[in-house]
C-alpha cells in the first residue's frame, strides 16, 4: 500500500475469504498486512509482544479465523514442541490455550 513507507521484508502468507494475509517485517515489528480483493483495501496487524521473531512463526486459517502459530519454546519432553495459537478477532490478536506438538 502506498501509505506503507518503509523498507519491509515478505516472509508468509495465507488466503482466506477473499483476504490475502502476509506476514511482513519493518525493521524490528513484526505484522500481518492484510489485502481484501473484493474492496482493494490494505490492513495491517502488528503481531502481539511475545511474537519476538519470523522464523518459527506461520500464518493459516483454523476454525474459520486466521490464526498465527509461533514456536520458539523448549519443552521439556524430547520430540516435542511448544507451540502459542493466536487467531485475529477484530482488530487485534487472542492468544489461545498453547498446545504440544511431536517434531516434524
């Protein structure tokens, strides 16, 4: 968008409704911009506080929501990760009960 004016870098996406979701970074935030096909219109979405990097962070849709999935615990059992569910309500971001996942 063009009110975006600044440097930023594409990492992920998803679509969902009609909704282009990316997650994008601007120097040290991290946000989701939104693009709505039908309406041409952008949204951005800043990434809640414990979102701390890219990299062990994916967007998707769950239940109808578009959602973030971030990793970047230990966790105590081998095999195994912690992941935090976020899905997007509203304007902004509801963390979710986190869940444990086997590697790979």
């Amino acid at each position: 968008p063009s009110w975006l004016k600044c440097t930023w870098q594409h990492h992920k996406c998803t679509f969902f409704n009609g909704v282009a979701y990316h997650i994008i970074e601007k120097g040290p935030i991290i946000s989701v911009m939104s693009f709505d096909s039908g309406t041409g219109e952008f949204e951005e979405f800043i990434a809640p506080d414990d979102i701390c990097h890219y990299w062990e962070l994916c967007i998707d849709v769950f239940k109808e929501q578009t959602c973030l999935l971030f990793s970047c615990y230990p966790y105590e059992e081998e095999g195994k990760e912690k992941f935090d569910l976020w899905v997007l309500q509203g304007k902004g971001w509801k963390q979710l009960c986190p869940f444990i996942y086997p590697v790979g």
